[in-house]
C-alpha cells in the first residue's frame, strides 16, 4: 500500500509536523551544530539575558516591586548571563515568554478542583473514580475549586492573577508529567 501524498504540502513540512518531539529536538540541536546561521537564528530566538528576565524568578520566590517589562534584544552574541526565552509557569502551566511576563500575565486556581456535585455521584454510580478527564469535560459544574469555590464550569480560568513563574528544571523532572 502506497501513502497518500496530497500534492499540495510540501513533502519536508509534512514531516516536520510528523515526526516525533524527541527526533524533532536532536534534528534541531544537530542543525544548530552544522550550521552558524541555524545556531545564530536559535540563539536570538530561545535565549535572553538574565537581566532582562527579572528579579520574580529569583529561587527565594521573592517579587521584584516596580518592575519594568523589559524588550528583548535582538543581539543573541552579546548575551552575558543567557538563559531560556520561553519557560513553563508552574501555577498555570502555560508556556510564556519572559520577557513579557507582566503582573497580570497569569491566571490559575491555586488548588486544584475536586469533584463534589451531588449529579456526578449519582450519574456515575460504582464508578471507581469520578475525577477523570473524561467526568471534568461531562460535569463542569460539579468539580469545584477549593481556592474560590467557583467551579470548572463557572470559573475554569482561575481567581488569581499574577506574574507567571518558571519552574525550575528540578522540579520538571521530578515533575510526574
Ligand atoms: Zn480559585
Ligand atoms: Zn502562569
């Protein structure tokens, strides 16, 4: 059997958009060896400098008070502290981009919402558990968040409103996701 080539896509970008994430990210660092203008390119995309992440993502967890929001710079080869230019916010695990991470960036639910409707119960009787994805989707409205008591349904986005913050690699591993 031969494969479906649909004569409109690119053959190199259809691969691209299906090959596996970890070939994907040793393509990647294998082009930004063999090629300065790929290393280049990488560099002014994915790394800023230190300075111009802020003082929020310090490891005491303390928040910088007046802080500007600072423009990236386009000069990749200055960089003196050069660290990642996009980071995963650990409360709403979005990915964001740091340099224009602001006070009002973030909205999550500080705890998680637990399934507490009376329907969901009921509806799913000798279920072994009512806390799936699946139930999340069915029943908004019973799973409730602890933090604001609104519920998956009312308030899905979060009641808290703040700057994004990186998780830091260590607890990305350790992470079970
Ligand atoms: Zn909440
Ligand atoms: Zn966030």
């Amino acid at each position: 059997m031969s494969r479906q080539v649909d004569p409109n896509t690119n053959p190199l970008e259809s691969a691209i958009n299906t090959i596996s994430e970890s070939t994907l990210r040793s393509l990647f660092k294998e082009l930004c060896k063999k090629s300065p203008e790929a290393r280049r390119l990488a560099t002014e995309r994915l790394l800023v400098d230190a300075s111009q992440e802020g003082d929020e993502f310090e490891a005491d967890g303390h928040e910088a008070k007046d802080r500007r929001v600072p423009q990236p710079k386009p000069a990749a080869a200055t960089l003196k502290r050069p660290v990642s230019r996009y980071a995963t916010c650990e409360n709403c695990t979005k990915e964001f981009d740091v340099t224009a991470n602001s006070s009002k960036s973030c909205v999550y639910h500080p705890k998680d919402a637990e399934p507490e409707g009376e329907e969901l119960f009921v509806d799913n009787y000798g279920e072994f558990d009512v806390d799936t994805p699946e139930l999340r989707e069915e029943f908004p409205h019973c799973f409730t968040f602890w933090c604001c008591e609104s519920t998956l349904e009312s308030n899905p986005d979060g009641c808290v409103i703040d700057w994004h913050r990186a998780v830091s690699e260590t607890k990305k591993k350790r992470s079970r996701f």
